[in-house]
C-alpha cells in the first residue's frame, strides 16, 4: 500500500460551501490542512461570541487514511454518545 493510500482527506459539499469561507469546496485536501482551518474559524467566530461546533461533518465527504475505526472511547466530546 502506498503512502498515499494511508493519507485522511476531506472535500467540502458544494452547497455548504458558504458556511466555510477559506475552504474551497469539491476539492479533496488533506484532513490536517483542514481541520486547521476549521479550529482557526471557530476561534474567531468565539472572539464575535459566535458559539458554534467546529464544523458538521455530514457538509463534508471523507476518504482514505487507515482501515481500522476508532471505538467509542476515542470520541472526546461531551454531547457524544459512548
């Protein structure tokens, strides 16, 4: 398997592309490139008291990286379910 095949990437839905300004939509790009993207727009939007989650992830298609998922032990977030 290629090194290119192990690579998370992620593509922004072209109808929600107006919710994330600086992320070109229908492009697929490195899920680590993105993801700083999305934490640096919810800081700013908490700097304007814009309380939002970092993003849905149903505005975005996913592909690639490993095989094997992470269990519900790895989820970090308050609201989700374990």
């Amino acid at each position: 398997m290629s090194n290119a095949a192990n690579v998370r990437e992620v593509r922004l839905k072209p109808e929600y592309a107006a919710e994330y300004p600086g992320i070109e939509a229908g492009r697929w790009m490195p899920v680590p490139e993105v993801a700083q993207k999305l934490v640096e727009r919810t800081h700013a939007r908490r700097r304007l008291s814009l309380y939002t989650r970092t993003f849905d992830p149903t505005h975005f298609e996913f592909r690639g990286g490993p095989v094997t998922r992470r269990g519900p032990a790895a989820r970090t977030r308050s609201t989700d379910v374990r």
